[in-house]
C-alpha cells in the first residue's frame, strides 16, 4: 500500500496523471505481519500482552458507561435513568 500527499486543487480526472508526493509506503497481511517505510509494526509471532481488567479510575471522563443516565440504570432506577437521558437530549 502507498500513501499519497492529497493532491490540492486538482481536478478529479487530472489527479491521476499529475505526480504526486510519497508519504508512506507499506505492506503486510492481517495473518502474518505489518510494515510501514520497511519498519515492522506487528508480526504473528510477536508475544501476547497480558489483558488488564479495567478499572473505573482507567476510563475516560466521556466514557459512555459513566452517562448519569446509564448509572441509574445500572442501579435499577429506570424512571430517574428517563429523566436524566431527555436532560443530556
């Protein structure tokens, strides 16, 4: 795969035949490897990282689980989850 410098005011039919600059290049396959500008990223063999349990002080501030709406929820009181939902609207 190559990556190409976006070609700025030409014309669709023009891009083609204009040259234009190389950013990146790189190939590889999902079942084996992935190589950009011939560094290797990921290969099949490399180790497993060990999965951590997310924790509560790990997510993000915008996480979706941590909605007002969704702990309510979480917490059995529907009506109030209601009220809250229309207020993030």
């Amino acid at each position: 795969m190559t990556f190409y410098k976006a070609a700025v005011g030409s014309k669709k039919k023009d891009a083609k035949k204009e040259p234009r600059e190389v950013l990146s290049q790189g190939d590889g396959s999902w079942l084996s490897y992935l190589q950009m500008d011939n560094r290797v990223f990921w290969k099949h063999t490399d180790p497993i990282c060990k999965w951590r349990e997310v924790t509560d002080d790990f997510l993000l501030p915008s996480d979706s689980s941590l909605r007002p709406d969704s702990l309510s929820m979480q917490q059995g009181k529907f009506d109030e989850a209601e009220v809250k939902k229309s207020a993030l609207e």
